[in-house]
C-alpha cells in the first residue's frame, strides 16, 4: 500500500475520531450544572475526553514531525532547489526548541482556582503550559507568514 493512501486512511479516521469527541464533549451532558461555594457552573461531562484527545493529537503531530525530519533525506526536497529552500523546508522543525525555551522563561507561574475550588499550585506546569501555548502561537503566526509569502511568489526562481 502507498504511502500516500496510508495517510490519507490515517487523516480520515483522526477526523472522524476528533469529530464525535467534539460531539460528545458539545452535545452529551454540557448544559449539567454543579454547585462549589462560590456558585453554579457548567461541566461538561466528557471534558476529560476531549483533554486526552488533544494530547494524543499533539503526541501524534510531534511524533510524525520528528519522524519526517529523521526520514527527509538530509532535507532534499528538490533536487533544483536552492540551498536556502532546503534550510527553510525545516524552519519549523528547527525554531521549535529555541521558542519553547524563550516562552518557557515568559511563562507565568500564577496559581490558579480548579473549578472544584482547590488551587493548582505546580510552578512547573502552570510555566510549561504557558510556553507551549505561546509557542503554538508564535509557530502558527509563522506558518500563516510564510504561507502568505509562499503564495505571493517571494520563493520562486
């Protein structure tokens, strides 16, 4: 079987998938009310479902980015193009870790309230989850540049 095919099996099954959790987590149990001492606040009942999905989606994307960077042969896209494209073929791959350790130092360490009331109190995580998300930002906002100035024509010979 392709590659190509495999890929496009594995792309239609993870939307599928992704599809009934947002259904589930939208339509099944969102409206249930629970009471805390400060008040009434809704809980969706397949919150935790949907957590877990994003972290595999995540581990899936990093695995298979990894995996593509390793298998790249040395980053030859084309064999006409120039050296700066093929440098550029792997920007991303190569600005991740830098970011991640610039945002990482940005992060903010604020405990913040669960909504059952307790307080999340893990320097630690309440930093690394600041930074991976300032980093999605920043990868994104190059993603969408760098589309832009691929379709305008900027990169071609």
């Amino acid at each position: 079987m392709k590659a190509s095919k495999i890929a496009s099996i594995a792309y239609y099954v993870l939307l599928v998938l992704s599809v009934a959790v947002f259904v589930l987590f939208f339509c099944v149990g969102f409206g249930n009310m629970e009471s805390l001492a400060s008040g009434y606040y809704k809980s969706p009942q397949f919150t935790d479902l949907l957590m877990y999905w994003m972290y595999a989606l995540a581990a899936i994307c990093a695995v298979c980015t990894i995996a593509g960077a390793v298998t790249a042969k040395g980053g030859k896209v084309d064999s006409n193009m120039p050296t700066w494209g093929k440098v550029l073929s792997q920007a991303g791959l190569w600005m991740f870790i830098p970011v991640l350790v610039i945002t990482y130092f940005l992060g903010d360490d604020t405990v913040i309230r669960l909504g059952t009331g307790e307080l999340f109190e893990s320097k630690f995580w309440l930093v690394a989850t600041d930074a991976i998300i300032y980093t999605i930002y920043v990868l994104v906002v190059v993603t969408v540049l760098a589309l832009v100035a691929s379709l305008s024509g900027i990169f071609k010979k």
